[in-house]
C-alpha cells in the first residue's frame, strides 16, 4: 500500500528487506523508536511511521510538502 501511494505520487523510494536480516531489523528498529513492524518508512531523515501514518498524512494533505522538502 505504501509503495502504491509513492508510485502514484511519481516518488523513488529505497526498499530494505529486514525479513531475513537481524542485523538490519535491529537497526531499522533501534531507527524507528522501538517500532518493529514493517514497514517503517522514513522521507530523508524524517520517521513517518507505518503506511496507515504515510496515508494519514496524505489525507490532512501534509505528504505532498514533506515530499517536497
């Protein structure tokens, strides 16, 4: 879902498998405060969240200037 949103808003994005990786998740965790599950998404240095946060700012209509920035 969150790589449809991004695809349709014409965004490149970077996909990290963590599944197979511990050292990866420990690190995407430790990244995103403690949150485990996938995915976690990050635009430059800013953690979204999950992909329900990624449309939750889309709907309020702040995803496009975060994009941008």
């Amino acid at each position: 879902m969150a790589k449809r949103l991004l695809t349709q808003k014409g965004v490149s994005f970077e996909e990290i498998d963590v599944g197979g990786n511990p050292s990866l998740r420990a690190q995407m965790t430790s990244k995103a405060n403690g949150h485990r599950t996938v995915p976690q998404i990050w635009i430059g240095d800013t953690h979204v969240g999950g992909c329900r946060e990624l449309y939750q700012l889309d709907d309020k209509g702040e995803l496009d200037a975060l994009l941008a920035s």
